[in-house]
C-alpha cells in the first residue's frame, strides 16, 4: 500500500529531520533519527506535561503554557542534540480532522481539485478554507477515486511552529499520530486491515479495505474514564461493522498501538471480542511508533 507516499500543500511535506517531536495534552515526547536509534536510549527524551500546558483542539491555539514546552525543547536538544534545526511535528491527534471525500469527476485539474477540496472541507467543518492548513492525498478505490484531507485551523499550526522558531528550530513537516501510524505501514502486504491507534487522550480507527482507505475516525478519550477498554471495544466493533456492511468484508487484521497503562490486556479483549489477529506495532517501542512514522 502506498497512498501516503505523496502529500500536497505544506502540510506535510518532508525534509530530512534532525528530530522528530511529539506534543499531546498529556506528555512531550523527542526523537533523534539515525542508525539504530529506535534501540538506542538515548536517542529519546519524553516528560509528562502538567495538566492544563496544552488542550488538543483543531481550530483555536493549543498552547496554553508555552514556557513550559519551552523548557522541554531545551532539555530535549540539550540530551539528543540533534545535527540541524530543520524538525517534524507530530501534533495532538485531535488538532486535526481527517476527511475522506468522493471525487465525482476523476478528471479534474489540479486547480479545480483543490477548488473542490476547499469547497469540501468549507462545507465538512463550516470553517472558510482561509483560516485552515491542509493536506491532501488522492487514492483509488473499488467505489471511485477519493481524496483524504487532513487540515487544522491555521493559527493552531502557527501557535506550535513559532514556539519552535523561538529555539532557532525550523518545522518543515506537520503531522498527527494516526498518520505517521499509516506512514509505518507503507509496503504491508495485508489488503484488509483495521489501524487501531489508542492513546492517553484518543482513539483513531482507520479502515483499509482493497488498499484503500475506507473509514477514518478520530475520537476523543481520557484513561481515567469508567469504562474506557468498554469504550474501545465498542467503537473498534463499529467499525468493524461499518466496514462489513460497506464492503462485505471483515478486515483481515488490525494493527494496533497502545499507549494506554494496560495494553496487555487491550490486546487481548480486542482479539477476544472480534476473532482477529492482533498486530501491535512496535509493541517494545509503542510510544516510539508515531515519531518514528513522522520521520
């Protein structure tokens, strides 16, 4: 599968990164890449945010405590010092919408495909595209062409990107986890699989059906939710569902990566209760899986 081998707009194009951060509601997290670095302690720094530094949101700045972050960027250089100040961002997964579109007409141009992916997005979010940042990839699929958009407010970008400037540190690429995940899976043999990506803050399912994608959901969580594996279940459930009835087919197998406390068991109740194989990714390294994917 390689429908994330080409992104438009700025988004998320990639330069060579000297270091790879991650930033969520809950922790700050660096990555210096390089040979067998994923091995390598010290080629990784996370500390856990206070509560309150940071609230994930798509349209309005996250960053509440700014000096905070800061202090953590200065720590992070200080132990990795990574060579150059060109850096990708994996931001909060719920600072962004992901948006899967039909495209009627499979011979637009490309101007006309951005004009009707803004008019999309404009019409999706109520959101002029003015004041949004956005990427895009178009894909084929048994039911037609489509393109998925991944876009956030523009001055949420701004907010992290100036933070980062502020240490002479130059964002060239802007991701989210669930992405990086699917970077991670560029290649997979597997036709039909299920990404389950579950986190202290979220949870994304992405379904694959024929290599294409063909559901993608971004939902907000909390561990110290009653009930939250339930939670989990649940939602993995409906769209396993949702997949079945679209497509008649059940994926094949899901992939997951779980930064929650318990991830033994979310394994084991997610094979349980659907009777399909488990794939963890990078289960030794799972809160190491989304930066090495925003590479």
């Amino acid at each position: 599968m390689s429908i994330f081998t080409r992104w438009y707009n700025s988004f998320f194009e990639p330069p060579a990164s000297a270091a790879v951060f991650q930033l969520s509601p809950s922790f700050f997290a660096c990555f210096r890449p390089g040979p067998d670095s994923v091995e390598k302690e010290e080629s990784y720094f996370q500390a856990s945010l206070p509560a309150g530094t940071l609230e994930a949101n798509w349209l309005q700045p996250n960053v509440k405590e700014p000096e905070i972050i800061e202090e953590f960027i200065d720590q992070a250089i200080a132990r990795l010092k990574p060579e150059g100040n060109s850096i990708s961002l994996v931001l909060p997964e719920m600072s962004a919408r992901a948006l899967i579109f039909s495209i009627e007409n499979g011979s637009l141009s490309g101007t006309e495909l951005t004009k009707f992916i803004e008019w999309r997005l404009e019409k999706a979010l109520a959101q002029p595209p003015s004041g949004l940042r956005y990427s895009y990839q178009t894909f084929s699929s048994p039911a037609g062409k489509k393109v998925l958009a991944v876009c956030s407010g523009l001055e949420v970008i701004k907010d992290y990107e100036e933070i980062f400037h502020r240490k002479k540190l130059l964002a060239g690429k802007v991701t989210i986890p669930s992405v990086s995940l699917m970077n991670l899976l560029n290649g997979e043999k597997t036709i039909d699989f299920l990404l389950v990506d579950a986190d202290y803050d979220y949870l994304s399912l992405v379904g694959i059906v024929e290599q294409s994608l063909s559901i993608y959901r971004q939902k907000p969580i909390w561990p110290q939710m009653t009930g939250l594996e339930n939670q989990i279940l649940t939602e993995v459930a409906n769209t396993i569902q949702f997949v079945e009835d679209k497509h008649r087919k059940k994926p094949g197998v899901i992939y997951l990566r779980s930064g929650l406390p318990d991830s033994e068991a979310l394994v084991r109740a997610i094979g349980q209760t659907t009777g399909l194989k488990i794939i963890e990714l990078y289960p030794e390294y799972s809160r190491l899986a989304p930066l090495i994917g925003g590479q």
